[in-house]
C-alpha cells in the first residue's frame, strides 16, 4: 500500500492503521511508507527553496550573506512591545 497523498499543499502522510508492526514484512512496509513520505518532503522543501532563490538547481547556497534586516546597521530590533 503506498503513502497516501494529501491535498496539494498539505502534509502528506504514511498510515499504519492498516498495518501489522509484529509482523516483519508489515514493518518493512512501514518502513518504505516512511522512506517514500521522507523523500516526497524533501523534494517538495528542495523546489521552495529554489523558487524563494535560496539555493540554486544543485542544491547549493545562491548567497552567505544575511538579508538586509539582518545587518549590524539595520533599524530593525528583537525588542517586542
């Protein structure tokens, strides 16, 4: 059975309701569930990052450099209130 697919934009899930965990081919298919769901979510995190320009297409930092608001000379503050 495979990982059930959410609505686009909510979080996927791997059930187990079906599923037996005392039994060992059971167990291995939560363990593919789960491995299935792991890499369905890094993706996912992987084409946000690339369409917010924090990394390019191979995975690598487009800048180490801190946005603006996080400069020693920005105006901004952690106080609140």
């Amino acid at each position: 059975m495979n990982a059930r697919t959410a609505e686009p934009g909510s979080i996927p899930s791997a059930p187990f309701d079906d599923l037996d965990l005392d039994n060992p081919e059971d167990e291995a298919e939560w363990d593919r569930r789960v491995m299935a769901l792991a890499a369905e979510r890094i993706a996912a995190e992987r084409v946000r990052l690339e369409r917010l320009g924090i990394i390019d297409a191979h995975g690598k930092l487009v800048s180490r450099d801190l946005p603006p608001d996080m400069l020693p000379e920005s105006d901004t503050t952690l106080e609140m209130g």
